[in-house]
C-alpha cells in the first residue's frame, strides 16, 4: 500500500505543477484555460527532441553530471516551448475576444478550439502514433522504504518540482512581475489605473504557467512517451488538483495535486483495477464541488499566493 | 472632377498600422491554411510537412487568398469607418460608351492586371480543386488543366469576378464609372453558373456528350444533384442583386428594412416545399449518400439541436455532451442483450427509447445539480471529465459494456402492432432516414415552443441578467439544471437510434472529440437559432464526406479536428452569434460587448471574492 501512495505522491507532483498554470490563469482572467493541455504536450515534444538530437538512440549517459545536465537543459528548453504556446494560445484565441470584451462562453469555447487546433496540428507535423523518448539517465529502484519503491525518476521528480515550484512561489510573492499578476487577479481596472500593464501582465501570467506545464511535459515524456493526446489526462487532473486546492491559489495548487494523486492512487490497492484512478479522480472533483466547493486552503483570487 | 475638400488624399494614403496588422495576420492565416493542407509529417522527419507545405509552391495558393481576404477586411474596414467612400456622381453610360472612354495607360494597364489576376485566380483555384490533388502549381500540372472541360468553368467565373474588380478599382480610384446594367450582370451569373454547375463535376469528360443532357441517361447531368445546388444558388444570388440594385433609391429615403415580411400563406409554401424535399430528395441520391443522410447528419441533427438547448438556450457549456450519446447507446444494447450484463427483460428498440431519455437525463441532473449550484464554467469542465470516465467506463468495465472489443449484436427497430408488421431492415438507409425525420421533426417544434414559453424566457432573463432573473424569481438553478437534462437527454435519443442503425458498439465510436465536433456544429450555424444550427449541421457533416469522397483541397479525413478547432477559434473572434443567428442571442452578444448584461450564464466574470 506504502508503494501506491508513493507512486501517487510524485504523480501528484506533476499535476502540482500543471495545476499552477490553470490557478494563475484562473486567478487573474476568471478563466479556465482549456488549452493548457497542449502546452504540456508541447514541452513533452520539445524534450523529445531535444533529448532525440542530443542523445539519440545510443547508450544512455552514465555520468551524473551529464546526466544532470541533459535534465536541467531539457528542463528549460521544455519549460520554453510552453511558455511560447502559452503566449501564441493567449495572443490569438484570447486577446482578440478581450479586445472586444467578448461574454465568458465565447473564452472557453476559442480555448478549447485551440487546444483541438495544436493537438491536431503536432499529429499531423510529427506522426499520430506515441513514441517512446531517449532517456537521459537508467531507471531504477534507489531505495526501498517500508515497501514503498523509490526511483530514480521520483528523485528526478521530485528535486525538479520542489525548485520549480519554490520559483514560482517566490515569482509570485516577491518580484515586481508576480505583484502586477496579484494586482491584476485582484481587480484588473484599478490596477491599470496604478500603472500596471494589464495586457502584459496577462501574457506573463500565460507564461508562467507555460513554462511550468513545460516542464511538466518534459517529465510526462520521459516517463511516459510522447503521443499528440498526452496533454489531455495530466491536464484534466490537474484541473481536479486546482479545484481541490483551492482554485486561484497558488500553493493550494502545489498541495492539491499531491493531495489527489494520494487519494488517487492508493485505493488501487484495495480495488486492483488501474483504470479506476480516473472514476476516482473524477468522483473527488464532484464531491468537492458538492461539500467544499473553495478547495482545501480556499480560493484566493487576488490576495497574495 | 474631384470633389472640392480641404485634402484630397489618395486612397492609400489613408492605411495605417492596424491595416498592416490586418494584412499581416490574413497572410499569416494564409500560411497557417497552406500547413493545415499540406502533406504530414512524422517524428523521423519532423520538418517534413513544413518543408513540403510552406517551401514549395503549394503555399502560392494560400498565400494568395490570404492576401485576397486581408484586402477584402481592409476594404470592408475602411469603408466601415468612412475613410474611403464610394462616389456615385457619374451620368449612367452604356456598356461600350464605358469601354471606349478607357483611354488613360494606367486604366489600360489596370483592366490588364485585374484581369490577368483574376484569371491566375482561376486557375490557381481551379488546380487546387482539380483531381491532381498533390504537387501542386507545377507547370506540368498547370498546363495539364486546360485539359478538363472545368477550368473553362472557372474561367467564366474568373470574367465575373474581373468584372467586379474592375468596377470596384474605378470605385475606388473615383474614375466615375458606373456598375454595369442589371440585365448584362444578371445574364452574366446565370451563364456563370450554369456552365459552373456543367463543369465543376470531377467526372466531367463524360457530362459534355450527349448523355449528359438525356434525362434518362444513367450518367446524366439530372441525375446529379450538384447541378441543382449550383442553380439553386446561383439563382438566389442573382435574384439577391437584382432585387437589392431596384430597391436602391435615388433620394434620401429611410433606409428599407431588410427582414423579410412572411406571410401565413408564404410560410405554408415553405413547409410544403421543405417537406416535399425532405421526403423526395434523397430517393435520387446513391447509396452512400443515403447511409450518411441517416449515420452523419439525421443523427448530428439531433444532436446538435439537443446541445443547442444547452449552448444556445441556456448559455451552459457542455464538452462532454458524447457521453450522454454513449448512455443511449449502452442502454440500447443491454436491453437487447447484448451487453455481457444480461437484463432483466428483452425490449423492443422502440420502448428503449423512454429508458434512454430517463437515465440521460437523471445523469444529467446529477451532475448538473452540484456543479450548476456553483458556477457555470466548472460544467464545462467536469461535464470533459464525465465525459472521458464514461469513455474509460466502456473501455475497459469489461465485465459489463464488453469492452473494447465491442458489444453483441443490437436488434433493431420493429412494430408488430395492431395487425401491422414492419422490420427496419440496415441494408434499406432510407426507412431509418425517415424514421429519423419523424423523431426530429417533432423535436424542432418541441423545442422551438419550449423556447418561447415560460422556460425560454426564463432561460433568456438568466442569460442576460441572472441576479436580475433570480430577484425576479426565476429559480436560476432549476432552469440550467432543466436544460442540461434536457440536451441530455435529446443525446441519449440519438444514441439509442445510432446503436441500432449500427449494430454494434466500440467504444471508440464514443471517443470525447465527438462533442467539440457537436459544439462547432451548433456554434457554426448561430447557437440559440434552432434553423441556423439544423443548416450548420447539414452543411458541417455534408462537407466533411463530400471532401473525402472527391479528395477536393487535399483534404484528409485525419485532419478534421485541425479545421475545427481552426473554425471555433475564428468564428469566437469574428462571429461569435454563428452565421444565422437568432436575432435574440446576437443582441445580448452585442450588448454584452459593450458592457450591458452578459450572454451566458456562466456566471460574471469579475466575481466577489470568497471570505
């Protein structure tokens, strides 16, 4: 059972770090960003490449410091390619309805024509069926602790977030960029009064939760492959783990996605059938809808991270 | 003579950034379509069908009329906001008088380059329609197409629309010339078209002999129903012309309203005449076309008008709407056993059909109640999750939908009833079609009363204004929840009509893409109208086919989505009401663009904070 539960802690890492482009988004435009999916496939795809062209199909590098280095690389290079998809997805399928001061339903349904349009578009460029990825460093079990199994992804995984996700916080809690995101979350109006750029401040939002949901994607294909739908399950968990947090809020996003990969996970045990985990995840996002519809730490639109 | 002004600027003195930007992004779209069209690549190649699709020629073409529409939106734009006006001053002149009086090099040089344009036009369009559907605008193919009897039709249609450049460039440039007579430009369209409808067939060798005009030949041009859209529309165009150039007046005048006044005898005709087409039409069409009438759009009717009610109606967002489809569908199969959970009684197809609408709709009300009772846009969002566990439910819940492998056989529709027996037998398309029919018919009036009753008013207060509605005492909850069932429950219908035309269930069938192809067919058409999403549908599940079957554009069945999610995007930035909006719902967009109420009940964007 310890083994479930830790094989659910760093799948919820992932979705922790989906989670805070959703809640970023979500905190300043009132938006769910149904697009953010394929911003996680674009940075599997980037770290497929990256990791195709450097180390190819040859031996695996077995030096830790090249190791850490393909990691750290493919990282940033992943985390860049969301962060460009964020901002074209943001440029074309948002700012013009802005512009216009379009009604909310015209938002999510540009979003999510968007999505359909990037997914489709990254099938048809590169080949609709999964591919494994080149891997940068030799999975196995380091230590075993009271049956639980941890592998050199999960230390991979969980060094990466735990930095990734500490930046962001402090992104947001201490830089001047992460006050104008907080100004705007808080009242978009008055903080264009103030001085704020409302428009770029919107675009960084974007891009942070672009280079998180990158990186996310850079992990996701290391561990999993890369296929043009990968985008889609991690997202829509993520989204469960935003909610479950407590949505517009920043570190109940970290939490909450470690939260639901736990609660996720660990019922395998007693049920044995994989395909469960989804029912399950789903079942958590109603029932919270139901009895604490403002997450875990509550909903924080605007206050500070 | 100019007309006297302070500054009399030429007319592209007047273009400004923002038309740069406008023309910009039109050739980007234009490059964007040449990729969309191109050939694929694949993860060993990953540059490929960028190569082939943007550094060959095959992007002329796009290119082209990506340029063609930025000038159509700047000219549009321009004329919109008055910097550019078109001058009428000029005494009415004949056709020749016009032509002889053309004596200045650059109108010469003008009437040369638009028509030479127009006639590159042509062929371009002519060889991205053509049977040689890859490789495009080499010469070898280029030339290639004057063998086809069909360029000729795009020449022809290449002189119309030289025609109009060329009336417009002496609009713009205030040459004073007026547009043509109304009878030469009439004559014009209808020759236009008819050799258009003539030629535009792929299988046109054979339409020139005289097979082509026997009726009672087998491969005859009546035989084809693509003459009879192509005079169809071309009659509608023409008479459009002729009627709003008679209506123009000479003196101020107020200006002519342009709804159509429709009497009771008028809509009587209509009804008739629909209805002999609904019943007539598709006796002549072939077979396949028969299958798709029932399988691709009888059943995305249906479906598009149940998401209607949902979209259009009460301003909800529903992207797991193929779930509630798959419900019907299910059910369907385990009352005819053939689920591997045995029920507890065998049921005729027809007496599924309330147990359809029943579960549907109690799936609905569950899930719609605890998430409807916070805020709207979380439907969405846990309506895609319903749908991808209904989705995992019958993939791999082996034990009881059978799993990927598929259902047992579905018996079909039959009625042995008073006396009266009659099987719906698959291999017969057409008896399914106007089953079909007799379900939607029913449904659009059901529909359409529940949209101008009690319930579609309410459904309008909550739209524009829900605090409003609910201090009213309109019961907001009650009536999103109403109409989430609802379309619910119209899907679970379709499912059930779908299972048993088909036979068999595969999960895949029930894939979640399906309802973002539901959602364009409603939004295409103009969401709240329930014509305007019916004629969406139509068109959106005919086109698709009709590309496939002629391989038109290099079109592959693969990339549906990428034109759909295309679509969606750029309907929401240009036309968010649809192309035949109900004039209700393209008001509240309007309004609620300039800030008066809202057009859905998703709930306000700026939210009081929690604390």
């Amino acid at each position: 059972m310890f083994n479930y539960l830790v094989q659910g802690i760093f799948a919820g890492l992932i979705f922790s770090m989906v989670a805070l482009g959703y809640t970023l988004v979500y905190g300043v435009l009132r938006l769910i960003n149904f697009a953010h999916s394929e911003v996680l496939m674009t940075g599997g795809f980037a770290g497929y490449f990256f990791l195709h062209y450097t180390i190819g199909s040859g031996s695996v590098p077995n030096s830790l410091w090249v190791t850490m280095l393909y990691i750290v690389v493919g990282v940033l290079i992943s985390g860049l390619a969301g962060t460009i998809v964020a901002i074209i997805i943001e440029r074309f399928a948002y700012r013009p309805l802005r512009r216009r001061n379009a009604p909310k339903l015209a938002y999510l349904i540009s979003a999510i024509g968007a999505s359909y349009f990037l997914l489709s578009l990254f099938g048809k460029e590169f080949g609709r069926y999964p591919s494994g990825t080149s891997q940068p460093f030799t999975d196995h079990v380091v230590f075993t602790l009271w049956g639980g199994q941890f592998t050199m992804y999960d230390i991979v995984i969980l060094v990466a977030a735990v930095i990734l996700m500490v930046t962001v916080d402090v992104v947001v809690s201490r830089t001047k960029m992460g006050r104008a995101i907080r100004a705007v979350a808080q009242d978009a109006e008055t903080a264009s009064l103030m001085g704020v750029n409302v428009n770029r401040t919107i675009a960084s939002t974007f891009a942070l939760g672009g280079f998180m949901g990158g990186a996310a994607g850079f992990f996701v294909a290391i561990n999993q492959g890369i296929y043009f739908g990968m985008g889609f399950k991690p997202a829509l968990l993520a989204f469960t783990a935003a909610v479950l947090g407590g949505i517009g809020n920043v570190r109940g996003a970290m939490i909450g996605g470690v939260v639901l990969g736990i609660v996720m996970f660990t019922p395998i045990y007693w049920f044995g059938q994989p395909w469960l985990e989804e029912v399950i995840a789903f079942s958590i996002l109603v029932l919270i809808l139901l009895f604490r519809p403002t997450g875990l730490l509550g909903e924080r639109l605007g206050r500070s991270a | 003579m100019t007309p006297p002004g302070p500054q009399v600027r030429k007319w592209y003195q007047s273009l400004n950034a923002e038309d740069a930007r406008r023309m910009t992004t039109a050739a980007g779209g234009g490059i964007v379509l040449a990729v969309m069209t191109g050939p694929d690549g694949s993860l060993t190649q990953p540059l490929y069908g960028f190569q082939q699709s943007v550094l060959t020629a095959h992007v002329i073409g796009y290119l082209l009329f990506g340029l063609v529409i930025g000038c159509l939106l700047t000219y549009r734009a321009k004329v919109k906001d008055g910097t550019w006006r078109r001058v009428r001053t000029a005494p009415k002149r004949t056709l020749v008088e016009r032509l002889t009086s053309i004596k200045s090099a650059l109108q010469r040089g003008m009437l040369a380059g638009s028509g030479l344009l127009s006639a590159v036009i042509a062929i371009v369009v002519a060889d991205f329609t053509g049977p040689v559907a890859r490789n495009k605008m080499s010469w070898h193919v280029l030339g290639h197409q004057f063998l086809y009897t069909r360029t000729y039709g795009y020449l022809i249609l290449a002189i119309a629309l030289w025609f109009a450049v060329v009336n417009q460039i002496f609009h713009l440039t205030n040459l004073r010339i007026q547009s043509l007579p109304r009878t030469v430009v009439a004559a014009g369209a209808l020759l236009s078209i008819l050799v258009f409808s003539l030629t535009s067939d792929p299988f046109l060798p054979a339409r020139f002999g005289w097979k082509a005009l026997n009726p009672s030949a087998n491969n005859s041009l009546f035989h084809h129903w693509t003459t009879y859209l192509w005079l169809i529309l071309g009659a509608l165009g023409t008479a459009s012309y002729l009627f709003k150039r008679r209506s123009s007046p000479k003196i101020a005048a107020p200006r002519r309203s342009r709804t159509l006044v429709v009497t009771p005898s008028m809509r009587i005709l209509t009804y008739v005449a629909a209805g002999f087409l609904v019943y007539e039409a598709p006796k002549y069409l072939s077979l396949y076309w028969q299958i798709s009438l029932y399988q691709q759009i009888g059943v995305f009717c249906l479906l598009a008008i149940g998401l209607n009610i949902v979209v259009g109606f009460a301003g909800l967002l529903d992207l797991g709407y193929v779930a509630f489809y798959a419900l019907g569908a299910y059910v369907t199969a385990y009352f005819s056993g053939g689920l591997p959970l045995q029920p507890p009684f065998h049921l005729n197809s027809f007496l599924v059909i309330p147990f359809a609408v029943v579960i549907a709709m109690l799936a609905g009300v569950l899930l719609g109640l605890p998430t409807l009772r916070l805020r709207g846009d979380y439907l969405a969002i846990v309506t895609l999750g319903f749908g991808e566990i209904i989705y995992v439910l019958a993939n791999d819940w082996v034990t009881v939908t059978g799993g990927s492998a598929g259902t047992g056989t579905i018996s079909g529709f039959s009625v042995n009833l008073l006396g009266i027996h009659y099987v719906w037998n698959p291999s017969n398309p057409l008896s399914y079609y106007y089953l079909m029919i007799g379900i939607l018919i029913p449904a659009i009036f059901l529909f359409d009363f529940l949209n101008h009753s009690k319930v579609g008013r309410s459904w309008a207060a909550i739209r524009e204004d829900e605090v409003a509605a609910q201090s009213l005492g309109i019961n907001a909850l009650k009536y999103k929840v109403m109409a989430f069932s609802m379309g619910a429950s119209t899907a679970g219908v379709a499912g059930v009509f779908t299972a048993v035309k088909v036979g068999v269930l595969f999960p895949n069938s029930f894939v979640l893409s399906l309802s973002i192809t539901i959602l364009v067919l409603v939004i295409f058409g103009g969401m709240g109208s329930i014509l305007g999403v019916l004629i969406g549908a139509i068109f959106l599940q005919w086109l698709p086919s009709y590309l496939t079957f002629h391989s038109y554009f290099g079109y592959q069945q693969t990339d549906l989505y990428l034109y759909i999610g295309a679509l969606l995007v750029i309907m929401m930035i240009f036309r968010p009401q649809g192309l035949i909006p109900s004039r209700r719902r393209r008001r509240e967009i309007l309004d609620s663009e300039a800030g008066l109420g809202s057009a859905d009940s998703l709930g306000p964007i700026t939210q009081e904070q929690p604390s």
